[in-house]
C-alpha cells in the first residue's frame, strides 16, 4: 500500500471514531476516546518516524512538515489532557471538539497539499517504499503496544525522556567544558589585552 493509501485509510477511521464519539453518551464517550487516542498516537508516530523525516529536504514540502510537526504538538497536547478525565464534562466535551477540529484541518492540509506536493518531490517508487515502511512499523508498534501494560508504557516514556534529558545536559556541559578548556588556553592572552 502507498503512503498516501495508508494515511488516507487512517484518516477515515478516526474521522468515524469521532462520528461515533459525537452520537456516545456518558461513560462510552470515554471509551470512544481512548480509541482516537490509541489510532491518532500510532498515526502520529508512523508520520514522525517515517512520512515527515522523507518530505523535510524537498524544499516543496519543507514548510508544510514543519508545520504537520508543529499540528501535532498541539494533538499531543490535547490528548493528554483529555485523557486525565475521569468523566464527561461540558468542559472535556468542548476539548474533544477542539481536538477534532485540530484534526480535521491537518488533514485537509495534509490531503489537500502536502501529498501533492510529496508527490511531485518524491515520485511513485518512493511513495510506495514509504508506504511499506509505514505498515511495517504500525504492525511492529501495535504488536509492542500489546505486549506492554499502560503502567510499562508510562514508565519506558518517563525513561525515555529523562535518558534525552541526561544526553542533552551532557552534550551541554561538553561544550562548556570544551569551550572553557579553549578559553583557559587562551586565558593569559586574553587577560594581558584587558
């Protein structure tokens, strides 16, 4: 299946969960939730491991994946904070309708503009490999998704982001090390010019 094939499949599932989301009442509209979350979560990461890091260079879609990038940020966001409910509210509904807003027009962008542009600046074979590797990777994340309770998922991301973190302020003091070791060298230099 091509890239787009596959993202165009995905986008529709979701636009019918929200359907189903919409006419849920009570309690089910949680569980309808969980289901967006669980789709747009696994969609997000094929896009951002795969889809987005091959339309970057192109200059004809740079703009359009930054700014892909950037919608997904706030669906990230949106989530999280839905997902803290414990129940409905007249407040989590109008989040659940922002979200789908969100969604709705990334899609457009993303269907209306970026897959032409991709697929002028990629070409068909691309296309097709970049499709094959998305299915690859959906069908290795959601059998890793069911092998892990939420409780080890929370955990691995907690583990994730603090070993960034620790590799972030390692790489910092490096270049204040290097930077302050250059300086020392140079100290007695630049302290008889003072």
């Amino acid at each position: 299946m091509d890239a787009f094939s596959l993202l165009k499949a995905d986008h529709r599932k979701v636009a019918e969960l929200f359907d189903q989301l919409e006419s849920a009442g009570g309690n089910r509209k949680l569980s309808v939730f969980e289901q967006i979350k669980k789709e747009l979560e696994l969609h997000t990461h094929i896009e951002e491991t795969v889809f987005y890091p091959a339309l970057e260079e192109p200059k004809e879609t740079h703009d359009l994946t930054l700014e892909a990038y950037e919608e997904h940020d706030v669906v990230k966001k949106l989530l999280k904070e839905l997902s803290k409910a414990k129940s409905v509210t007249d407040e989590w509904e109008a989040q659940a309708k922002v979200l789908r807003e969100n969604v709705e027009h990334h899609v457009e962008e993303e269907e209306g503009e970026l897959f032409k542009k991709a697929a002028k600046a990629l070409g068909a074979q691309e296309i097709e490999t970049l499709g094959e590797e998305m299915e690859a990777e959906k069908t290795r994340k959601q059998r890793g998704s069911t092998r892990r309770t939420s409780s080890s998922k929370s955990s691995n991301k907690s583990a994730s982001k603090s070993s960034a973190a620790s590799r972030a302020t390692k790489r910092t003091r490096g270049s204040k090390k290097s930077s302050s070791s250059k300086s020392s060298k140079k100290s007695g230099s630049k302290k008889s010019r003072r």
